[in-house]
C-alpha cells in the first residue's frame, strides 16, 4: 500500500506569494547565494525559487535514478550481466557525484 508523503519544509523556507512578489530583486541574491524557498499560497506550498543550476542538477538526478532503475530491472533478465554491472557502476559514481552539493567536500 502506498502511502502519502507530507512535503516537509522548515519555516525559514516557507514565504507567501505576496511576499516573494515585492521583494523578488532580494530572492533571487539568496537564491544565488543557494538559499532555496519554497513559496506558499494559503499556507500550502505551490512553487519554489532554486537556483537555476540546483535546478539542473535535480534534474540530472532524477534522469540518473532512472537509468539505474531500468538497469536494475535489465539485470535480473540481462543475457550479459557482466556488461550491466559496469554500467550500474558507472551511473552510480554519476549519482554520487550529482549528489554533492557545489562546495561540498568529498567523504
């Protein structure tokens, strides 16, 4: 059974529309600086400012996941699984590396 998941944000993150209206010119500094916010409409969240390359490297992440997840179902009917595990292996080194935030130090 599939349950629901409640979207989560902290407080700091929330702003209401009409204040992300009037002050967009500041937003879009502490977007840059990395700062993401999460903007609301009667208290429910709506839409989000990230920063433009936050945004690519979601959506890098989430074509990374997909990969490995048609490779791991390619697996178990795979004729060469030698030639998928290297592939797995490279797409998750790639997931990896999109996971790292800019700045980020390596473990």
């Amino acid at each position: 059974m599939n349950a629901v998941r409640t979207m989560k944000f902290s407080s700091d993150e929330l702003m209401p529309f009409f204040e992300v209206r009037t002050g967009m010119s500041k937003l879009l500094v502490d977007v840059q600086t990395g700062k993401e916010i999460v903007i609301t409409r009667h208290g429910k969240p709506i839409g989000a400012l990230v920063a433009a390359s936050e945004l690519y490297r979601y959506r890098e992440l989430e074509r990374v996941i997909t990969e490995l997840t048609t490779l791991l179902n390619a697996t178990t009917t795979s004729a060469r699984p030698d030639n998928a595990q290297k592939a797995f292996l490279e797409l998750a080194c790639e997931a990896g590396k999109l996971l790292k935030k800019p700045g980020e130090s390596k473990p």
